[in-house]
C-alpha cells in the first residue's frame, strides 16, 4: 500500500471539488474493492475521499412511479427494502446473489457499479496488463484466461465486469444520475459502462470529477416474470462464471416484452436490444429460447481455455428464460437450479 | 482398556475450546517484544535467472526503514553451514532464502525490508526495483513429463514405492478385461486459515525466544541453531497453538528462517508474516499426471494393477509422498508394479499436504476401480469386496487390524446404497441427475519415525501436568492427552492441565503423518504408568494391586504419605522400523451422493457417509471433526482447488481466495461419520491408529465416481470444475 491522504468529504460540491481538482484522488464508499485494490498497489490514490458522510442515503419514490437507490445505500438495504422486493425483485435477487451477508453491509449502490474487473492479472502488480497499466500488455490473452470475456472483448484486454447487481440493472434499463464540475448528467445504464476497445483503463464513460448521485429505476408494467441465475465455480461467495438477468412480460401464452442481459462474459453486462425483440410476439417455448440464445451469442469469440463459457451462457440464458416464464426465478438460498 | 475408561472414548468438547472462541488462544504473530520490528518479504517476479541488481535506494529512504537484506548484503554463517538442513526435508539442497542471486521459483523471495512498523516495511518494500537476467523457465508438468526419472534417494520417513511383485505387464495382456487411463490432479495450496509467521524475541540474555507457526516447535530449534550456528544460545521455540498447517507447517518455513536472520544481524526482536497472496511460494501438493491399468478376468477378479505416476518437484529438490505406497495394499492381487516418478519444475519444492501422496495416488486407483465395475458389470462395492485382502500381500505379512469390511457394511448400510440402479444417468430428480459413488481409502497407521517424550507431574494440589512440545493443530492433542491422563490418573478432567507445543517441554518430534494421538498418547500413558509406579514406592504401600484397580484412590494422598510436594515421571516412546510383525493402517469406505444440473454442470455433494476403521477413538467429538475436515477439504480437491499457473509467466496466479476456491459452506451438505469397532493391540500401546489424513483420500474419488454415475461422463482430471464436466452434458 502507498501513503495516501485521507479526508471525509461533508457536501456533494466539496467531494466534486477535490476530486476533480487532484487527479491521484480516490473516492471511497464502502471501500470493500477501493480498499483492497489499495493493499496489492493496484490502486495508488494520493488522497482517500471518504464520502459516506454525504446524504446519498435514502431509497426514494419518482414522480414517473420509478426509484431513486442513492449511491450510498448499501448493497443489503436495497436487496431487501420492500420497495424493491415487491416492485424489482430481479435486482434483490441478483444483489443476493453476490458477495457474502457481510460484503453487501458494507458495498454502495455506487460502489459496486464502479468495482474494477477481477482479472487475476490485474491484481497482480509484478506482471503486465493493460487495464491496470496501459501499453503493458495482456499476459491473459495467451495464459489463464478460463473465466474471461466471450464478448466484445480487444486485443488489449479480455477482462469482464463482475457484478452481479448491474446484470440486473442493465435488464432494467436503469439511468445512472451523475454530477461533476460541469453539472448533473443522467447516463443510460447501457451508456455508462464501456467496452476496452483501445482504453482497456477505463471501465465507463464518467468524465474526470464526475461522482455517482443515484440510479433511478424507471417503472415497470406490472407483472414481470423474472429471474437471476448466476453459474459459478463453487455454490456462493464466487465471481460469475456466467450469469443471466431475465425480465419477461407474458401476456396469453405471447411475450409481449422482454430483456435479458449477460454477466461476467464481457466488459459490462451485455445486453443486445436487437435480439430482444426477436422474442416479442413470439411464445414462451425453449425452442424461442434457443434461438434468442444462438443470436445473442453468434459473436462471441472464446480465448484458448474459455469457450466453454459460450455454451454455457447459452444454456443459461435458455434456463433463465424459462425460469422467467414459468414465473419460478431462480432462488438465492437454495443453491438447486430449478 | 478403553472400557473402564472415564473420559476417554467419550465426546468431550475441547479443553482449548474456550480459549480459541474467546480470542485467548495466541498464535505466532500475535506476540509483542519490546522495540519490535517488522520484516516483508518482496518476492520474485520471475521464475528462473539471476538477479543483475536490487535497487533500495527509494525503499531505503521510506521512513521506518531500518535494514533491507538482500543476497548482497545477507550476513554470512546462516547459509554456508553444513548443518542447513530440516529433518523432513526431502533429498537435495533446501532452498535458502538470499543465498544468491539465482531466481529458483516466482515469488522466491528476494529482499527482506525490516522497518519499525509493518506498514513501513510493506510499503518500502513497493518501492525496491530488481533487474533480472532471466532465463526459460519450466513450469509445465504436462511438458516435461517427459524427462521423467525415479528418484534416486527417497525421503527419510516416506515409505518408499513397493517392489513390483508377479509380472503385471503379461498378467495385464492376457487378461480378459483391461481398464486403462490417465488421471489427472491439480497442484494445490493448504492455505490454513493462520497466516505462517515468526516473531523472535531476542533476550538481552542469550535466549532467544521463536513464537513460530509450526507443526514441530523442536525441529524448529534444532534448524535454527545449526543454520545459524546459535549454539552458545537458548533458542525456545513456542507454538502452543496453531492454526492449521496441513503439513506446510512440517518444514522450518521462510518467515522463521527471515526473522531469525534479520534479529540475529540487528539485535533486535522481528516478526515476519507471510501474507495470503504469497502463500504459493512456500509450498503445494504436487500435481500429477497418474496411468493406472487394471487387468480382471469378467468377474472383476483383479489380476494386475499397474500404477505409475509423475509428479511436481522443483529442480532442487526430489520431494517425495507416498502417493503409490498403498495402491497394492487394498486388494489382493498377484502382479502389482508401481512406478513413482518426477519432474523437475522451476517452482518451490512441492510440501506434504493432508493424506501426502495417498489423497492423490487413491484417487487415480479408485477411479480406476470403478471404471472396472463398469467394464465388468459389476456393483463398485461388490467389486471391492471380491476382491478384498486381509494381509499385507507387498510385504507377505499380515495386518495388525483390518476392519474394512466392516467399513464397506455399515457405510453402506448408512447411506441406503442398495437402493442404487447401477446405470449412469439412471438416478434423476427433475432435472438433477443423482449420482452415487463409493471409493476405498487407505492411510499409514504408526508411531512417530522418532522416540517421543512425555512428563506428567502431580503436584500436592492434586493436579496433574502434562507436557510434550509437539503441537495441536486444531487436532484435538490438548483434549485427547488430558483424558488420557485423567483417565490413568483416576482423576476429574478438570484436574489435568496439558502444555504442548514448546521446544522447551520433553521432545516429541512433529505433529503428522496422523502419528501424534498414537505416540504423544501412548508415551503421556506411560509416563503415568510410570508416576503411579513412583508414588506406591515412595509411600511404601505394599497392596500395589488393589490401589491401581481400585478407582476411589486418590494418587495425591500418596503424594502426601511421601512427604513430596510434586512428583514426576517421563517415558520415551520408540518405534522401532525393522523387525515389524505386522502392517497397520486406516481403512475408509466412502459414499457419496451428487446432484448435477444435467444442463448447466453445476454439482451438489449432497451427501458424505465416511466409515472409518482406525483403531481405538479416544474422543468421537474431535474424531468427528478430523474427519469432516477432512471430508471438506477432499471436496475441494475434487470440486475447487488449483493452484494454476501461467506457464508463460512462469507463476501461480491464484493469489487470493478469488482465484483459489475452497469449499463455502453453501458447498457443505451432510456429512456423516461412522467409527466401526476396530481393537487393535498391535499398532500402538493405546491402540489408536491416529485420524489426520484418512478422512481425506477417499472422498475425492467418491465424487469423481458419483459424477460419472450421475452423468455417464468420466472426468479424469480434479478439480471436476464445470468446463470439464460439460462436453459430458449433452442436451
Ligand atoms: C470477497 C469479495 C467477494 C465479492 N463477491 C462479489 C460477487 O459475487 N458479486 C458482485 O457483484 N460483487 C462482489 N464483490 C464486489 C463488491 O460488490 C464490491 O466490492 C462492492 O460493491 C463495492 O462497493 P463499495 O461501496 O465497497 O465500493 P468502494 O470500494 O468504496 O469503491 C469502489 C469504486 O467505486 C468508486 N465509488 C464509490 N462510490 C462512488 C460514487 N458515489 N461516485 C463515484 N465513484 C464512487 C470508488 O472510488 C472506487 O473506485 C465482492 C467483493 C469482495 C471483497
């Protein structure tokens, strides 16, 4: 770890103020992945901006009949507010399905949108890679790279994004509210993060000093069948392998509208708006399934020891869809796939 | 024996137990000195070449920094002695940590930054630059397996591979049935939950106190004062509690040898802690790559058995495990030939880690074994018992005990087996397909390599102490040792007080090898044999006869009668290795039960039954726990743990609890243990046979058999992660 300066930010403007003046600054929420990136020297902020005395606390109701989930409201208050249990079960459930009990205490709504990728070429300072140091190159590309990008993926960097509460909030086409030196931004969440393409180093599209207020979450028709299902290498307390975020509106045995986004198989949750509507109109079937699967996947391009993790994104989506469509989602606490 | 017994036999909690919940029990980096200071380790990035030069100028000027060693300015003495060597060492020359500026393995140390605080020391250690010359590193096993070769001189203490007996070769060609095939087992790290770490204390007064996180506080001593020639010294070394060690903890590891480096050159006491992310660079179970040829007529009748392996080792060293020592020990066989080979890897040399070699060896044999049952139509169970032995056919002698059979019954009988349907993907709940699957384990049952010491003293107060230095590594020795004793010495629980784990107490060598209960146990009841002995004598009782059997006495009124305000006795356990009448070992049978998403791979290890035959159980409770442990951690093995390596890099990426899965408790069902009545007088004068490691070698292979059964689909390689399980998943 590097010494760094520590000060506790009181209002939005001073954070933004000192975050956008000294560009060594680190904002800190729950600091679960600020933190460790600190101790292994990935990340080496001059100044630690700790921002939850800032009064981004609260889960608040929308003139639209959406949500509000402040950037500090952690990770287990919003899994399990009734607001969201009853009206966006696919974001409790996938929150649930991360981390561990004591993790989501502590993680932020903007803490994790903006946790780094867990590439184990990443954390590790002795040897090279792009994200962390860009020009560096990829050791991945040609070594372990068995839990790597599928999808969208460059010749620089081959990392996926981790979480498991943005799957869900890029099926819920979330905005993302943001304010920095030059003003408050909504960014749609499918804008927010990014691919590596020639700047593997940047994870989203936030400008310099730009701090994460809220992200809203627009209002749903009623009814949603949903599901989250996460496959991972052991049955908790894992990073995806893939996981799958379904939200689908059934109507006479008829989708009438559904999304779907993908984890852990690119760098952000990969959603194709395209492939989505090949499902409207059209019934409920594993053959439907199938075949949004096939499109949603017929670019995925699999490194030397990954491309299991196409057919198993494929075989995930079919599940989930029809874990969605038979209105049985995926449970968190029983670990059987149904 | 065991029958009139008060307290031993019965499941008493822990006596530690209070002290580990309670945060009373120290461990090794847990303890201050005066003026402490703080060493890290900055480890290699390279894996093979020399270092050109180590730039501290930046580190040096931090702040705190008191000293950074390096292979430049190390002092001398520690490295050139003759005497660099530990006890468990494998044949070779043991790495020394900043010897020179040669790079055997990535993450080799490369500089110690001894600073005033911890936090100085690892931040100055970010800043030291090392310019490599580097040279091709091999770390592929898959590729130079190839230059294979037989170890020349085998380890002290491991048993080496049998002799071939028959002719397996003719046997395996000419019989009607032949099972061939290749398996496969990652490298694996033991990462106990205790980081490995050393805090010396170094005494104005020539001593020189060691708090060391190891399996052995004496082999530690005896290290340290020959690699550093501290013999006008008292050198102590104090482990009294541990944290799990899997047998990483049987060698002097490199945060004892940089501690004791830095303090004698400052003068000063040093502690050095091994971190989480370098945990890889102090050891691992050697992967391997194992062929077994199994030759039966269509009974199943086994008429040759062929197992070679090739396992890790480093270039320095020819680690060895007893990974084919108990393959011709399970079923009777006329032609067996075992072939236990290495390869030489630019890593650290492989270490023991729970059920060495056997955990490993069992699993390529087992699998083995129930491909057979397939190929011949037969029950795995049945299989087994048709061809099982009672005598030691490698060594024509028999067994001391051998209740295996009984094992296979009542684990069984437990688990509901008969309800099986032998077909693969014959078993299915929706859409998990169930699999069950059995596998035989096996494991060394014997008395330390080593005499052992015990003391037991009773003090007027009617207390009774007893001391041996080896350690308790969450095995359950302080709870065990203390019944024993209570037991020989008719007195309450409450009454005896054990200290272990110091170099200073009657040596007793290393907690291993599942050897500790046997002989800590049995020299702790001899030196109360011994102490009653005593107090009759001194208090001239002549009704010797009647006082022993009768449990109402009291020994300290004999104390009193003596005029003695304490008394002692000690006795020395020895294991003589030749003229042995009998083989002793554990047996295992395990069941298992998996369920499978037959679409997306994801596994269940919804049951364990372990049926345990070893010997004499002194406390079912701590029994229980070694051998759920154990079961645990053998579903790691199967499901989860790799300690993978970037071959171009030459280097383990699975630095942190992200990359290295354990099991979660969420992976965690049932796990059932069954002890079966063994009485054995043979194997050891307290009749046990000791728990450590058989709860670990059958489990893996139970899985990997259930899995097949669940799917139809045999994956000969662990860990069974979901990318090889699925081209088994047809949809
Ligand atoms: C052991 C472990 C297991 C995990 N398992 C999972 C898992 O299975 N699934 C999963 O999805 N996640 C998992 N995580 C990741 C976890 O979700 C993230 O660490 C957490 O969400 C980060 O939130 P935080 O508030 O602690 O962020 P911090 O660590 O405080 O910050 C993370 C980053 O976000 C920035 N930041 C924080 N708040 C703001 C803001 N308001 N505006 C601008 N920038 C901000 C910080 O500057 C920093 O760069 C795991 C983490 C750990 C340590």
């Amino acid at each position: 770890m590097k010494r760094f300066r520590y000060m506790k930010a009181v209002s939005v403007r001073e954070a933004i103020g000192i975050f956008a003046a000294e560009p060594g600054a680190a904002l800190m929420a729950g600091g679960t992945n600020l933190v460790d990136l600190m101790k292994y020297d990935v990340s080496t902020p001059t100044v630690v901006v700790d921002i939850n005395g800032l009064p981004l606390h609260d889960i608040t109701e929308q003139p639209d009949g959406g949500l509000r989930l402040g950037a500090l409201v952690s990770n287990a208050d919003v899994a399990y507010d009734p607001r969201i249990t009853e009206r966006y079960p696919l974001l409790s459930s996938a929150i649930l399905a991360g981390a561990s009990g004591q993790l989501r205490n502590m993680a932020t709504v903007g803490g994790n949108l903006l946790q780094r990728t867990r590439c184990s070429y990443f954390y590790d300072v002795q040897v090279p890679c792009n994200k962390r140091e860009p020009g560096s190159g990829c050791p991945a590309k040609t070594g372990l790279n068995r839990g790597h990008a599928i999808l969208g993926a460059s010749p620089l960097c081959i990392a996926t994004h981790p979480s498991d509460m943005c799957v869900a909030l890029s099926a819920l086409d979330a905005t993302i509210l943001v304010e920095g030196p030059r003003g408050v931004r909504s960014i749609p969440f499918s804008e927010f993060h990014r691919l590596p393409g020639e700047s593997p180093e940047r994870d989203t599209t936030l400008e310099p000093g730009e701090i994460i207020l809220a992200v809203d979450l627009p209002l749903l028709p009623p009814s949603m069948g949903y599901s989250y299902l996460k496959i991972r290498d052991r049955l908790s307390y894992a990073f995806a392998l893939v996981s799958v975020a379904v939200l689908i509106k059934i109507d006479d045995r008829i989708i009438q509208q559904a999304h779907l986004s993908l984890g852990s198989v690119a760098h952000k949750a990969w959603r194709d708006k395209d492939a989505e509507t090949l499902l409207v109109g059209a019934a409920p079937v594993r053959a439907v399934f199938k075949r949004i699967a096939d499109r949603l996947l017929d670019s995925a391009i699999a490194q030397e020891q990954n491309g299991f993790k196409i057919e198993l994104a494929h075989r995930a989506t079919v599940r989930c869809l029809e874990q969605a469509a038979a209105g049985t989602p995926q449970s968190q606490a029983n670990k059987r796939i149904c | 024996m065991a029958d009139a017994a008060l307290n031993t036999g019965r499941p008493l909690l822990r006596v530690d137990g209070p002290l580990k919940v309670t945060g009373g029990a120290k461990y090794a980096a847990e303890y201050d000195a005066p003026d402490l200071v703080h060493g890290v380790i900055v480890p290699s990035s390279i894996a093979r070449g020399r270092i050109v030069s180590v730039d501290t100028r930046a580190a040096q000027a931090f702040p705190g920094v008191l000293k950074i060693f390096t292979h430049e300015n190390r002092p001398w003495g520690a490295h050139f002695s003759v005497f660099f060597k530990d006890p468990m060492g494998p044949p070779g020359k043991p790495f020394r940590p900043l010897l020179d500026g040669q790079v055997h393995f990535s993450g080799q140390p490369v500089a110690l930054i001894v600073a005033e605080s911890f936090e100085a020391a690892r931040d100055a250690a970010a800043l030291v630059r090392v310019s490599y010359h580097t040279e091709a590193h091999k770390t592929d096993l898959e590729k130079e397996a190839v230059h294979a070769y037989t170890p020349p001189r085998t380890r002290l203490g491991v048993p080496p591979t049998p002799k071939p007996t028959g002719d397996a070769d003719r046997a395996f060609a000419s019989s009607p049935v032949k099972v061939e095939a290749t398996y496969r087992a990652s490298p694996e790290n033991h990462h106990p939950m205790e980081l490995f770490a050393s805090t010396v204390v170094w005494g104005a007064d020539k001593t020189i106190t060691v708090y060391d996180k190891t399996q052995s506080p004496k082999s530690v001593q005896i290290y340290l004062k020959a690699a550093f020639l501290l013999f006008g010294r008292r050198v102590r070394v104090v482990s009294p509690y541990v944290g799990g060690a899997f047998g990483l903890g049987l060698r002097p590891q490199q945060s004892v040898f940089l501690a004791m480096l830095a303090a004698k050159a400052l003068k000063r006491s040093v502690r050095v802690v091994i971190p989480r992310d370098q945990m890889y660079t102090l050891g691992y179970r050697a992967n391997a790559i194992q062929t077994v040829s199994l030759g039966a007529d269509e009974d199943g009748h086994l008429h040759a058995l062929k197992q070679e392996a090739i396992a890790a080792t480093s270039q320095y060293e020819d680690a060895q495990d007893p990974m084919l020592f108990f393959s011709g020990l399970l079923y009777g066989c006329e032609n067996v030939k075992l072939a236990y080979k290495l390869a030489k890897l630019d890593t650290i040399s492989p270490c023991d880690m729970r059920a060495p070699g056997a955990a490993t060896g069992m699993f390529a044999l087992e699998s083995a074994m129930d491909e057979l049952a397939y190929a011949t139509g037969r029950d795995p169970l049945d299989l087994r018992l048709e061809n099982y032995i009672d005598y030691d056919q490698m060594e024509h002698r028999k067994m001391s005990s051998k209740a295996l059979r009984d094992c296979y019954t009542q684990g069984a009988d437990k688990f509901g087996w008969s309800a099986r349907t032998a077909a693969p993907r014959s078993m299915r709940d929706g859409r998990d397909l169930i699999g069950w699957g059995m596998a035989t384990g096996i494991w060394d049952a014997a008395l330390s390599p080593l005499p052992a010491r015990a003391t037991v003293t009773l003090t007027a107060d009617n207390r009774l102490e007893v001391t041996t230095s080896v350690t308790d590594i969450g095995t359950g020795t302080y709870t065990i040792l203390s019944q024993l004793a209570a037991d020989a010495m008719q007195l309450p629980m409450d009454r005896v007080t054990t200290r272990l784990g110091d170099s200073s107490l009657p040596y007793n060598p290393t907690q291993g090898g599942s050897w500790t209960a046997s002989t800590a146990g049995s020299a702790v009841q001899a030196a109360c044999e011994k102490l009653k002995d005593k107090l009759l004598k001194h208090s001239h009782r002549t009704d010797q006869a009647s006082l022993t059997s009768d449990p109402s006495v009291e020994f300290v009124t004999l104390l009193n009668v003596a005029g003695k305000a304490r008394m002692e006795a000690t006795a020395t356990i020895t294991n003589l290795p030749f003229g042995k009448k009998f083989t002793s070992a554990t047996h295992s049978a395990v069941f298992v039960e998996v369920r499978i998403d037959e679409e997306l791979g994801a596994i269940r290890v919804t049951r364990v039954v372990s049926a345990i035959a070893a010997g004499r159980i002194l406390n079912p409770l701590t029994a229980q726990s070694q051998i759920r442990g154990a079961a645990i951690m053998a579903i790691g093995k199967a499901l989860h743990e790799d300690a993978a390596s970037d071959h171009n890099l030459g280097r383990c990426m699975a630095h942190s609890f992200a990359d290295y899965h354990i099991p979660s408790n969420a992976d965690v069902f049932d796990l059932e243990v069954i002890f079966v009545k063994e009485l054995d007088t043979e194997v050891s004068p307290i009749g046990t046979k000791g728990l450590g490691e058989i709860g670990s070698v059958a489990v893996a292979p139970a899985i990997a058999n259930a899995v097949f059964h669940a799917t139809g689909y045999r994956v000969r390689e662990l860990p069974i992660t979901i990318d090889r399980l699925l081209p088994g998943l047809p949809l």
